[in-house]
C-alpha cells in the first residue's frame, strides 16, 4: 500500500523583493515567491499605481511590471504597461456624451516602441466630423509628445495625468469636453522562445507586509511515494 508523503512545496521557495524600474526611483512594491531564479525571470507582477505614488487618485490605476534581472534576492523589473480599470471608465460615460476611442502605435525618442489607448468623452453628442477631427488631433498630439519624449519620461507624464490634460487642453479647442484619459500603454516586447525559460503565472502584487504570513499559512499537497 502506498504511504502518502506531506511535501510543504513552500517552504522549498525564496521570497525575492520585487522593485519598480529606475524611472519609478526603483521603489519597492512587493514580495513574490519562487522555486528559483530562473522561475522568477519574466514573470508579470500587476502593481495597484497607488501603493506607489501613495496617492489615492490612482486608486483604479494599475502598472505591469516584467521581472528583467535577479541579484541576490533582489528582482528588478521594467515597465511592460499600464491600465485603468474599465469600471472606472464606466462611470465617465453619461447619456448625452460621447465617447471617442483612439489606439495607436507609437515610439519614444529613445526608441522605445508601445501602443497608446485613450478616451475622450465629449460633453454633448457631436457630429462625424468633429468627431473624427477629435480623433486625429489627439493621436496627433500623443503621438508627437511620445516621440519627442524618452519612454520613462513620457509613462510618467501619462501616469501623473499630465499627458492627459496637456491633450484636453488642445482638444477643447475643437469641441466642449468632459475629460481625456489614457486608459490603456503596453510596450511591444519581442522574445526568443529558445533561449527565454518560460514564467510562472501572471501574478499580483502581494505587499511585503503580507509575505511572512503567506508563507506561513501556505497549502500543504499530498504527494504518493
């Protein structure tokens, strides 16, 4: 007969501190688990933009980091991209408005290359060609600031809403609007399958407050011997 063996599969892993890239002064933002190094490279940690800049008007903002280098049992990451949370676009929406979309490829001075999304909600319903004209002035906008701006610098003018309101300003020249907001940045990433080990799962941030306690309270599996 078979005797069933306990294995705590957590205690065989590390904890690493996770860190935001350079251009977010490398904060730390969490702590994940991990069999090995090679586990961790390329793992997706999801980052609330809030624990941060500790500001709560980034309470329905998120940032997707990619795990790019361990030293030690430190991870360091870079900015893959940022959403905001679809409810809260929601709640923009009102009878009477309008709501134009706009996405785009772009690349920073720097030669970074990534897609923009961005909102704009009128404050009454307008016609096609204002609508359209809409659309262009701010892809026309956005496009030309990423451009003319390294990437770090540029993510930081769109986290911080500067980007956003700069766009409204030339915008409300061609009709009465509500707000523009950049909802959605992803950087375009090219990998070779050979030579990349492939991640864990796509994770969210676990705050290194509760690091200890998961470890602790962690699932015990059954494994047959």
């Amino acid at each position: 007969m078979a005797v069933k063996k306990m294995v705590d599969n957590w205690k065989s892993k590390s904890w690493y501190n996770v860190l935001a890239p350079k251009f977010l002064n490398e904060a730390e933002v969490s702590q994940v688990p991990a069999m090995d190094e090679a586990r961790l490279i390329n793992r997706v940690i999801i980052v609330p933009l809030r624990d941060i800049t500790k500001d709560v008007a980034h309470l329905y903002t998120n940032i997707h980091l990619r795990v790019s280098e361990v030293k030690g049992k430190t991870a360091y990451t870079k900015f893959i991209g940022h959403e905001v949370a679809r409810e809260y676009v929601q709640t923009m929406v009102r009878r009477g408005r309008e709501k134009l979309d706009v996405v785009f490829p772009t690349v920073s001075k720097d030669g970074v290359e990534f897609s923009i999304k961005a909102i704009v909600i009128t404050e009454f319903r307008c016609s096609a060609a204002k609508k359209t004209a809409v659309r262009n002035a701010l892809k026309a906008f956005l496009d030309e600031k990423a451009r003319s701006e390294e990437f770090g610098r540029f993510i930081l003018s769109v986290l911080y809403g500067k980007a956003a309101n700069e766009a409204g300003a030339k915008i409300r020249k061609i009709v009465p609007i509500r707000r523009v907001e950049i909802r959605k940045t992803q950087l375009k990433e090219l990998f070779d399958t050979d030579k990349v080990p492939e991640p864990e799962a796509e994770v969210s941030a676990v705050p290194a407050e509760q690091a200890a306690t998961a470890s602790e309270t962690a699932p015990v599996e059954a494994v047959q011997s």
